[in-house]
C-alpha cells in the first residue's frame, strides 16, 4: 500500500482570490495529480469557494490529468448540502469534510455528534464520505477524556470518518504516529503539514497536566458558522489587538514547506499505510516565508519525493 500525495488549495488560498482558474491550472502543471478543495465561504458558494463552476473547474483539471479527490467546506452546517452534493458530484469527488468545529460543554458536544451522524447519514445516502478534520483543540479533555475521543466513539464509522491532521495532532502535545494508530481505520484521510525548527513559537498549544488540557467552564474552542470568520466568507479581519495581532504571528512562524522542517513524515507515512484506511496524504501549507504560494508549494513538492511510501500518480 502507498499513500497517493495530494494538495489542499487552501495552500494557495491567496492565489485562488486573484485568479482562481490560472491558479487551478498552475496546480495542475506542477503535477498535482490529486487535489482537495478548499470552500471556506460555504454560507454563499456551495462549490470550490471562489465561484468557479462545478463543470469548469473539472474540466481545468482534466486538462493535466488532474483530479478533485476531497472538499473542505465551512461552515458545513449552514451549506445547502444539496447543492455541495450536486457540485462534487459532477467535479466526481466524494468526500466532504467537515474543517472544523466549536466545542464547549458536554451536553453541546453530545449534541453536536448526533448533527455529525445526521449529516454522514445524508451524505452516505448520496454515495459520499463525510469527514472530520482536526486542529489541535479537539485534543482538549471534557470530563477527562478528550473531544476526539467523544467523536470517535459517539458517531457511527458508516457515517463519520476522520481526516488525521498530524501537524495539529503534534500541536497538542501527542505523537502522530501514536494518534494515527488509536484512530485506526476511521482515518480516510490525512493532512501533512511540517513545523518550522526556527519557529517562536512552542509545538504544544494546550499543555501538559491533566488539568491545563481540559476545558474550563464557559471555555470555548474552535469556530463554527456564527463566527466572523464564516460570515465574512473565509475572510480574517485582522486583529486591531496588538497582543492578538502578535500571536497570530507567532503562531504563522511554526509553518515551513513540507519536508524541510522537524516533523517525523516518514515514520508518519509508515504508520498511516499499515494501521490506517488512508488512501491520500494531502499537502497543506497554512503560511509561507517564501515569495509567493505557488512558490511554497513547488518547494513542498521537492520536499517530499525525498520520501517512500507515496505515489503521486
């Protein structure tokens, strides 16, 4: 088994704003065979995000042999998930996932796992995948024990399966290659970023004790439809918080370009291909010190062919 290598286009998010069509075709001359969109302007646009047709963009991608294998689309819950269905089925995609979630009380967790049933029920039904694709604080604890666990155990695997972002999963103080193994075969995708080995910023964000990782009462993680960021269509207004505006620095100063950076990818590729149902790794680069996305990317790219256990074809 090899895990065939893709990219998320939330890696060349900047470029897709300018030109979506001349961006989707650079992807494609690259030779990214395998493509995940990225629609984080869900509440208008049930396609790609930046308005390209569902017939277009399969047809742009074709050209190059390349295809759309996976979609981020947020904020799913205020999709018209019809309409999401009806666009990945004509770019032939079949799964849909979930970006991310906000999680605060038990009780909204509980609530929140019979939606993620009652959406994958749907979608299985229309012959897709629905999935979900963590950050670093699904790895918080309610009661002790942590929200991926709750979501792993309280949605059914015929409806829910899980894209296994290992870059976040470090951020949270685990090993990748421990967290690919306890999650097993609900793992269908999963994300590679790297983290930067000059970076000003620690690897783990919510602690080490027992007590730092669980949530406290009216403690909120993540982001969902209501928030600022979705209702502005994927746009981040920039904080006027000077203390805000600087940990949001530190934080974009963790990324580098895959394969030059401190993560352990191949024992991550190793660990995916034996104990997982993952058939993609997908590329993802959330911010870039290089001149430009597509720059980054094509750096990843030579970053990564350094590694076995992969095809790109």
């Amino acid at each position: 088994m090899a895990l065939k290598v893709g990219l998320i286009l939330y890696s060349v998010r900047d470029e897709m704003a300018k030109d979506p069509i001349a961006t989707v075709e650079k992807v494609g001359k690259l030779g990214y065979k395998f493509v995940e969109t990225c629609n984080h302007n869900a509440i208008k646009d049930p396609g790609c995000g930046f308005g390209i047709p569902a017939q277009q963009l399969k047809e742009t991608f074709d050209q190059f042999g390349s295809r759309v294998i996976s979609t981020h689309i947020f904020p799913l819950e205020k999709a018209d998930l019809k309409e999401v269905v009806a666009y990945n089925r004509i770019v032939g995609n079949e799964n849909i996932v979930n970006p991310m979630g906000q999680f605060s009380t038990y009780d909204d967790l509980m609530s929140q796992c019979e939606e993620f049933n009652r959406i994958g029920k749907a979608l299985h039904e229309e012959g897709m995948t629905y999935l979900y694709h963590n950050h670093e604080f699904e790895f918080c604890t309610i009661r002790g024990k942590m929200i991926m666990d709750y979501l792993l155990e309280n949605t059914d695997p015929e409806y829910m399966s899980f894209e296994l972002d290992t870059f976040w999963t470090m951020r949270a103080g685990l090993c990748p290659m421990e967290m690919l193994k306890h999650f097993g075969k609900r793992v269908k995708l999963v994300h590679q970023k790297d983290f930067a080995w000059d970076s000003i910023q620690e690897i783990n964000l919510i602690g080490l004790t027992p007590e730092d990782r669980e949530l406290k009462e009216g403690e909120i993680v993540g982001m969902n439809g209501n928030s600022s960021y979705a209702k502005n269509g994927g746009k981040r207004v920039e904080s006027k918080d000077e203390a805000e505006a600087q940990y949001r620095r530190r934080r974009m100063s963790s990324f580098t370009e895959i394969g030059s950076g401190i993560m352990p990818i191949q024992k991550i590729i190793d660990t995916a291909n034996e104990y997982t149902d993952a058939k993609y790794i997908i590329l993802e680069q959330d911010a870039t010190r290089m001149p430009t996305q597509i720059d980054s990317i094509i750096k990843s790219m030579e970053g990564f062919k350094k590694y076995t256990g992969i095809i790109w074809e």
